[in-house]
C-alpha cells in the first residue's frame, strides 16, 4: 500500500499555506458573518470568525482569501481531505444519474454496497447487517432501538464524559448539560449512566474503573433490565478520554455475560482517525453493534449501525428508516471514501500523524507544567491543561490559547467536560510541514500566555 501524496489530494488546487492578508474577520467574512446574525439563532454557534469558501488538504480559504491551517477536519469529518477528488468526482456522477428514490420505496446497489462495505471492514468476523442513516445522532438512536427491540429490556448505560448527540434521547445519553442539554428537558427515561476510566484523573487501572462501573450498574439498575451498554472507544467531545488498558474488554465481557448488547459509538473515532480503521480494534474488543457517520462519507451527510445479523434482524419490517437514509449521493460519496481509506494508505498516515503530534505535543508538556496531559491515538490527539498545582482543569487558558491560534490562522477546536482540552484532528491529507506549522503556532501561543 502506497502513502499518499499529500499534495495531490484534497480538492481543489489550493496552496497548501497559512496566509493571513487581513485580520480575521476580513471585510467580505465580516459581511456574510453579520448577515448571519441577523438570519440564523444565537443556538448555532462558530468559532472561527470566518465565511469558507475553499477547503482542501491541510487548509480552509475563506471570502478574504485567507488561508487557514486545518487541525479540526470540520470536526473529525474531512479525515481524507475536503473536497478530496475521488469523492468530489463520486458526487458528480450520481448526482447526474439520481437524486433519491427513498431507499424504502425503491433500492438501490449503492446503499447495499456501503452496508457490505461497513459489514465487511468493522471488526469482528461473525455475520453483520447494516441500516443507513443522515447523522451520527440518527444512528445512536437506531442502535438503541435495534438492542431494545432485541432484549426487550428498557435500561441504557452510557458513560461520564460521554457525547452521543442532540436529539432528545441523544441528549440524554450525552453528560455534559452546557451547552447540550442546558434548559431543553424533559428528556428520555430509561438512561443511566455509570462512570469512566480517566486515567489522568482517577489514577484505576482498566479493571478497578471496570469494576467500578459494573457495580453501579448492577446495583442501580440490573442486568436483567438492560438492554444496552453505549460508549465511544475514545471520549470525543468529553475530551479525547483513552481507557485505561483492560477497561472496555471487561465491560464488554460483562455484557456477553448477561446477555446485555455492547455498543460502540465509533462516530468521532471511525474511519482510520485513530490509525486502525476503527479504535475498537486498538482495545481488542468486537463490540456488537457499531455506530459511525462522521468520515464515512467524506463531509456528506451519512451514518450507520452497523452489527450482529442476529441482532440487527430483531426489528420487525418497516421498523426502521427514515426519508433520506442512506441517500444515493451520500452513499456513492462513502464507496469514494471507502476506497480512499482501504486504497491509499490512510490507516499508516493516521499513525504517522500520530506519532507527530505526540512527539511534538509531549515537547510541549516537559517545558510547560500546565499541559496535564497529552493523550490520543493517531490523527485524534489532546492536550489537558491544568493548574499544575493542583491539576485543576484550566479551561480560561485553554479558551485563550485555542482563540490565538485561530487569529493566527490555525483551525483548532477545544473539548472536555471541564472544557480544558484542545483537540488535534488533522486530515488526513494535511502535510508534515503544514501540521508542523499549525503546532509551532500553539506553542507560540502557549509561551505568550
Ligand atoms: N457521537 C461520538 O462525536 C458528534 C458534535 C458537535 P451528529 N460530535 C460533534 C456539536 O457540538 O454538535 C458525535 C460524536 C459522537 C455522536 C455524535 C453526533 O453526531 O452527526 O452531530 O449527529
């Protein structure tokens, strides 16, 4: 398998450069930027003053022709480039010869060969089925019925620090109330949630945080009243939380133990991101049911459960669906992708990307006491910064530094539960020299505050 090459991928032929030509906002972003004040609610929210109109590679261009070092990937969804050319090409051609026909009124072979695809390249070598849907959220919720369909139990378990989405039961099972859930209850019964392993903050081993959830799962809820276990592999927006070793293969065992489903939401860490095609791969389990959306498609809106054939066929016909899912254009975008992620040598530049950023953020963190902590896999990397006094989450610095980079013309995003996290999501096709750039800035930032 060949590495790709980073400079012909990516969508359109853009310099691959950090080029500010005016402070951001310029002029023409300001403009478009007041016109969305005036014309979409307060509720949706940016954080890079800018108007995009360009982006590919390692950089977003916006209305003033500045250019932008790209370490977020629209959160974790360019993964092989925006406007990467196979998939821009993909768009093209389907979209010439459909649109949409309903995929429950009349099929068609591009959904059926993303399910195969998906069945094929997620973890675990039993039989698998796989249902399409528009957004990550979308899926989760799918992936809840399917197991309570299946059990014909009511309870779910999902996690501290876990995200999983805004719809309502989404925002029940996501933990943070600001700004998700914050004033927009009632939400869905029947969740619950047990607690973690963060290693950097509760110093247990794998098997202590195991034990220790299994219990308040046994004792608040039962095993006989639940259905399904849900939690992301790696913590993404709760702030790139990686388990300690032996956690999720004993929540995992217990669930096969109790006939509970276990389900993976591998929205944020799926495809490649991680450098394993999935991160559930990395921490040796086979979770039965799948979610993923995110990178599937290359930036279309697309999404999936994907699992156990025993599991997934619990569902009585016409019980599962919706208007748009698995949308002909999304699906010819994902075999793009698909192809892009098995072909062109995306998993070893995941793990190159990775192996970057942990050897210059670790730099970072000997020379400066206040990066906690420096965690993630692959192209999905973090650093916690702390009060290193107390290791108290710092999130005014951590909302400082990620503000410089921006007016800099570096793209990063923050995270975390105490909101004292910067994420690093490069994609995929961003250079070496580009990515190093990008980091240079932080660390900048970080000496000047
Ligand atoms: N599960 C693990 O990361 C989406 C949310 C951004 P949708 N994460 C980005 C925001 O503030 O809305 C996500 C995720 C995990 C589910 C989701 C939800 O995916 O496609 O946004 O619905």
């Amino acid at each position: 398998m060949t590495l790709i090459d980073v400079t012909s991928v990516g969508g359109p032929a853009l310099a691959q450069e950090r080029r500010l030509v005016t402070a951001l906002p310029g002029p023409r972003s300001a403009e478009i930027l007041a016109r969305k004040a005036d014309a979409v609610p307060t509720g949706v929210a940016h954080t890079v003053p800018i108007a995009a109109v360009a982006a590919g590679g390692g950089v977003v261009v916006d209305a003033d022709g500045n250019s932008l070092i790209d370490l977020g990937s629209g959160i974790a969804v360019t993964t092989i480039g925006n406007a990467h050319p196979k998939v821009a090409a993909a768009i093209a051609a389907q979209a010439a010869r459909f649109t949409h026909t309903c995929f429950m009124i009349s099929p068609y072979e591009e959904y059926i060969a993303v399910a195969e695809a998906l069945n094929r390249l997620t973890p675990g070598s039993f039989a698998k089925k796989t249902a399409l849907f528009n957004s990550g959220a979308e899926a989760v919720e799918n992936a809840v019925k399917i197991a309570r369909k299946h059990t014909g139990r009511p309870a779910i378990i999902a996690f501290e620090h876990g995200y999983h989405g805004r719809t309502n039961l989404t925002m029940a099972l996501t933990a943070k109330a600001m700004p998700y859930k914050s004033g927009f209850g009632p939400f869905a019964p029947e969740v619950y949630r047990a607690p973690l392993s963060y290693p950097f903050r509760d110093g247990l081993s794998g098997a202590e945080a195991a034990a220790r959830a299994i219990a308040v799962i046994e004792k608040q809820v039962g095993a006989d009243s639940t259905a399904a276990v849900l939690i992301e592999p790696i913590q993404g927006e709760g702030g790139f939380i990686v388990p300690a070793d032996g956690f999720l293969p004993a929540i995992v065992e217990w669930c096969r133990a109790n006939g509970v489903v276990f389900i993976a939401d591998e929205v944020q860490t799926g495809f490649a991101r991680t450098g394993t095609m999935f991160a559930s791969e990395q921490f040796g389990i086979e979770p039965d049911l799948i979610a993923t959306a995110k990178g599937i498609a290359g930036g279309l809106p697309l999404a999936a459960v994907t699992g156990r054939a025993e599991i997934m066929d619990a569902t009585h016909a016409g019980g599962l669906g919706g208007t748009y899912g698995g949308n002909p254009i999304a699906c010819a975008a994902a075999l793009a992708a698909i192809d892009v992620f098995e072909n062109d040598g995306m998993l070893q530049r995941a793990q190159q990307i990775g192996t970057l950023l942990h050897l210059r953020l670790n730099a970072l963190q000997v020379a400066d006491s206040r990066i906690g902590d420096v965690r993630g896999r692959g192209a999905m990397t973090a650093i916690e910064f702390v009060d290193p006094t107390t290791n108290a989450p710092d999130a005014a610095l951590t909302a400082a530094i990620a503000k410089a980079c921006i007016a800099q013309g570096v793209i990063v995003l923050t995270c975390g539960t105490f909101g004292n996290v910067i994420r690093f999501l490069p994609p995929l096709a961003i250079s070496d020299d580009l990515l190093n750039e990008g980091l240079d800035v932080v660390a900048a930032a970080l000496a000047a505050h």
